[in-house]
C-alpha cells in the first residue's frame, strides 16, 4: 500500500500540472506568433531608443498579458531573440504575471474589496521591474543571455542602427500559421520537461517541508518577509489564485510579508526558475534570484 505522504504529494503535482499546463500553452502559443509574424523592423520601430524608455515600456507592456509566470519566459526568450534588449523584455516577464487586471481583481477579491493590498502589489512589483531592468542595462550590456542562441544583442534596436533595415522573406500566411504551431509544440517540448520536474519538486516540498516549522520562524518583521518569500517560492502557485491563499496569513503576518509574499511567488518559484535555467544563461538567472529577493524584501519593510 502507497504512503499516505506519498499519495499526497502526487495529488499536490497533479494540481500544480493541470494549474499551469493552460497558461504554457498560451505562452508557447505567443512566443510561436512572435517568431513568425513579429519581425526585428517591427521591433525597432515599437521599442523606445533609449534605455529608460525601453525599461519602462517592458515594465508597462507587462499590464496587457494576462500570463502565468510559466507561460512567460518562452515568451520572454521568443522576445530577446527577436532583438528586445534583457534590460526591457525581463522587466515585462515580471510585471506581465502580476499587474495584468485579472491577476490584480483577483488580489482585490481575496482580500475583501479592499484597494491597498492590490495597490501595493502592483506598486512593488512595477518598482521591483524597472530597478532592475536599469541593473541588467549595465551589468548586461552587450552580452548574450540566451542559451543555445546567437545573441540578439547585435538585433536590438538600441545598439544596432540598421536593425530596421534587416530584410525579411517574403512567406504567405497560412506558411505563417503552420509555423506558429510548429515554433509552439517545440516550444512546448522545450519547456514542458521543465515544468514537470519543478511542479514534482514544488509538491514533494509542499509535502514534506511542514508550513509550521515556517510560520514559527517568521516572528521578526525580517523575517516574517523572508518566511512568506520562501513559502512563495516552494508553494509555486499560479498567480491567479495566490491572493486567496495569502489572504489566509493576514492574521499571522504583516501587510508588508504579504504583498512580499504576493510579487516574490510571480517572480520566483521552483518552476519557472528551472524554466529560465533551460531558456537563458545561468549568470542572468542567479543574479535574477538575487537581485529580485534583495529588492522585494527591502520593498517589503517600507510597508
């Protein structure tokens, strides 16, 4: 007979897999769109020329996808290989799961209608994104990021003046739609193993790492940040629906370990970390892990 923990946590990566698998789909969806009916021209007239303006465009860009922090690195990947510069397109992979309006409506419901909680996730993670957009725009400039890719750095409008001058092949569209899905199941082949190993890993530490040894940690205004962080990153929630579970902690923990709890879990989880580690370079994402944990904390006692 199976143990009790062990049918536990099958049941917990099943969930995680059936939560997330709809929004990689549409993400390898789009990211197969961008490749075949996104050129580099379009790229360089729609980005900003200079660096401020690109940062904060991705940031803002990030408000019009309504995508799971899965479901946007191959997205994110899809961008930088059509020439958007790192310090643009990873400002948008960390807004784009966050202060989208169902993601923020959500954070509105699970907290009884009430405004600040929204206002204060949104606001963090906008501060959060664009900070380090300006830090990746010096400490990556002109480096290549992408794993197994040239680097489109040589693409991107900001450090190429005849970007907009590349010519493309002519293709017919139906060319184009049959590429859409091809890009979109290597895509989804590229990313899904993953997703599955994260999802696995994400559910044996739901299972086994008992909450309590946590909440008993986190009594300090650091620490209870820290905790609530951690419990993001294991938890690997969907981030439409993670409001609902941090909604439960508000008797427990602070306002501030909360929203922490709320922009750091959309950022950072065990998933999507595996799934950038498989899309770019492993300096990008350890210093992603680092600066994004520095910022949402320091962020998260000004609440």
């Amino acid at each position: 007979m199976l143990d009790k923990s062990f049918l536990q946590m099958n049941t917990v990566f099943i969930s995680i897999l059936i939560e997330a698998l709809p929004f990689v789909l549409i993400g390898v969806l789009i990211a197969g769109f961008i490749q075949m009916f996104v050129t580099e021209e379009m790229v360089a007239r729609i980005m900003p020329k200079n660096k401020i303006g690109a940062v904060l465009f991705g940031a803002v860009l990030g408000a019009i996808f309504p995508a799971c922090e899965c479901g946007i690195v191959p997205i994110t990947r899809k961008l930088i290989e059509k020439g958007v510069p790192v310090f643009a397109a990873i400002p948008f992979m960390l807004t784009g799961p966050i202060i989208n309006p169902v993601v923020l409506f959500s954070t509105y419901v699970a907290f009884g209608n009430r405004w600040e909680v929204m206002i204060y996730r949104g606001s963090l993670a906008m501060i959060v994104a664009v900070l380090l957009g300006f830090i990746l725009a010096v400490q990556f400039k002109n480096v290549n990021v992408l794993k197994n890719e040239l680097s489109a750095v040589s693409r991107s409008p900001l450090n190429n003046e005849t970007a907009a001058t590349v010519s493309t092949p002519k293709i017919s569209f139906y060319n184009k739609l049959k590429g859409t899905f091809v890009h979109a199941v290597e895509e989804f082949f590229s990313v899904g193993k993953y997703l599955v190993i994260g999802a696995l890993i994400a559910a044996s530490m739901q299972t086994y790492v008992k909450t309590s040894t946590l909440l008993e940690i986190g009594q300090g205004e650091v620490s209870s940040s820290l905790v609530m962080m951690g419990l993001a990153f294991i938890l690997s929630l969907c981030s439409e629906a993670d409001a609902f579970i941090a909604s439960s902690f508000q008797s427990t923990f602070t306002i501030g370990s909360i929203v922490a709890f709320l922009v750091y879990g959309p950022m950072l989880d065990v998933k999507n970390v595996l799934m950038m580690l498989a899309a770019f370079k492993k300096k990008l994402v350890v210093s992603l892990v680092v600066y994004i944990t520095i910022l949402v904390l320091l962020g998260s006692l000004f609440l």
